[in-house]
C-alpha cells in the first residue's frame, strides 16, 4: 500500500467504526424506549384494573344496598297492608260501636219518653202531659166516640180526679158535658159546660159549650133559659160558627111578647 492510500484507508475505517459505533446507541435507545413503553403500559393496565376493581366493588356493595333497599320496601308495604288491613277492621268495629250506641240511645230515648212530658196541643191549647195521662184521655174519649156514653163519662170523671190540674181539663169539661147529653142527663151537661165556660170563657170550644147548654135547655123545655144563652152565644161570640146557629134558631123562633105570645 503506498503512501498515498494509507491515510485514505485509515480515514474510511475510522468513519465504519464511528458509524457502527452510532448505530449500537441507537438500538439501546430504542430498546430502552420499547421498555419503558411496555413499563408504562402494564403500569397503566393495573391501574385501570385497580380502578375497575374497586368500580366493581362499588357496584356490588350499591347493588347490595338496592337488594336490602327493595327487601325493606317490600317489608314496609306487607307492613302497610297489614296497617291497611287493621285500619279497615278498627273501621268497621268503630262502625258497629258506634251503631250498637245508636240504636241503644235511641232504645234509652224511647223508654224515658215513656215517662217524660210531652208536648200536647189540643183545642187550640198547647201544654206538656204525661204519657200514661195523654193515654187515660185518649182512652176515655175513643169510649164517646164508640157512642158509650156511661163509660166516657166515668173515664173522663176519674181522669180529673187524677190529674186535677191537667192541661186537658177545659176539654175534658167539654166533652164530660157531651157525656152527660147522651145520657140525657141535660142538668149534669150544664154543669159541665158552665164550668167551661167559667174556667176559660176565650177557650176554642167555648162557643160550643154554650150552644149545647142551650140545646139542654130546650130538652128540659126551659125556652127562655135557652134563648137567653142563644143570645149571649151571638153576643159573646159573633164571629164563630155555633153563633151563626145561634141566630138561625133566634130567627126561626121570636122572642116572646109581654103578654107571652110570639112577636
């Protein structure tokens, strides 16, 4: 090799032996990267493995809460439905209570009306009478209406002597008087119908009271007694009924002159 060529070769193996050199680093490097890579990559699948564990995890403990969540759900609603089922019979037990107390007050009711006052109107006249007094003048005058005149009249006595201060006592005066009429006992219907007459003058039956003492009169052939009561009937009470006959009869019948005959 000449002179010339020496330093020639030299210079071309020092550049294979820096190049070969070079490329011996950058295989390391790329070595070195690739595991790193690799480091970094199994780094982060236990990471997302770890993180998806613990997703899991909290998946079943949630799930595990629903599950206990819907038992006590369930729990509470068979709960409320025996509840519901409690309520519906407290319901209908306060429903029989309280129509066992009703028909017991209304039983209480009517046997204490038995013997409580009760209010009466009769004749135009209102006032209080007890239930068996009621019933002894309503018995008494069913006895006139079936035309037994004996036995009202005897009823209709006994019921004054009972209950001396009744409020039935100016229709019980009335109708006593019309006892004593179907017994033709005309004087003792007099007294009766007077008495009415005394004990309460303005009474709905007085006008008939005083018509029928001058029907007894007339049965007793006292005619001037009865025109003198046909009279007061008329002046007493002209707007009634039993007036109006009044004046029929006095106009059917003139009044006697002086010398005793018939105007």
């Amino acid at each position: 090799m000449n002179a010339v060529l020496r330093p020639l070769m030299m210079a071309v193996l020092a550049l294979a032996a820096t190049t070969s050199q070079a490329g011996l680093f950058e295989d390391d490097d790329a070595r070195r990267a690739i595991l790193e890579l690799r480091q970094q990559r199994t780094q982060d699948q236990e990471a997302l493995t770890a993180r998806l564990n613990a997703l899991s995890a909290q998946i079943d403990t949630l799930r595990r809460s629903l599950l206990d969540m819907n038992a006590q759900i369930e729990l509470l609603r068979g709960d409320l439905a025996t509840q519901r089922g409690q309520n519906e019979l407290l319901a209908r037990d306060l429903s029989d209570v309280q129509r066992r107390q009703k028909d017991l007050q209304q039983g209480v009711d009517e046997r204490i009306s038995k013997f409580e006052p009760q209010p009466v109107t009769l004749d135009g006249k209102t006032f209080t009478a007890d239930p068996d007094e009621k019933k002894a003048f309503e018995d008494a005058l069913a006895r006139l209406r079936q035309a037994d005149f004996a036995g009202g009249a005897k009823d209709l006595q006994a019921f004054l002597a009972k209950y001396p201060k009744t409020g039935y006592r100016e229709s019980t005066l009335y109708w006593l008087g019309n006892a004593f009429y179907g017994l033709r006992e005309h004087k003792d219907a007099i007294v009766q119908f007077k008495a009415l007459l005394n004990l309460a003058p303005q009474h709905m039956r007085a006008p008939e009271a005083l018509l029928s003492i001058a029907n007894c009169q007339s049965e007793l052939k006292d005619s001037k007694a009865a025109r003198k009561s046909l009279e007061d009937l008329v002046k007493a009470y002209p707007d009634a009924e039993a007036a109006q006959v009044a004046r029929e009869r006095l106009a059917a019948s003139p009044a006697p002159t002086a010398s005793g005959k018939a105007r």
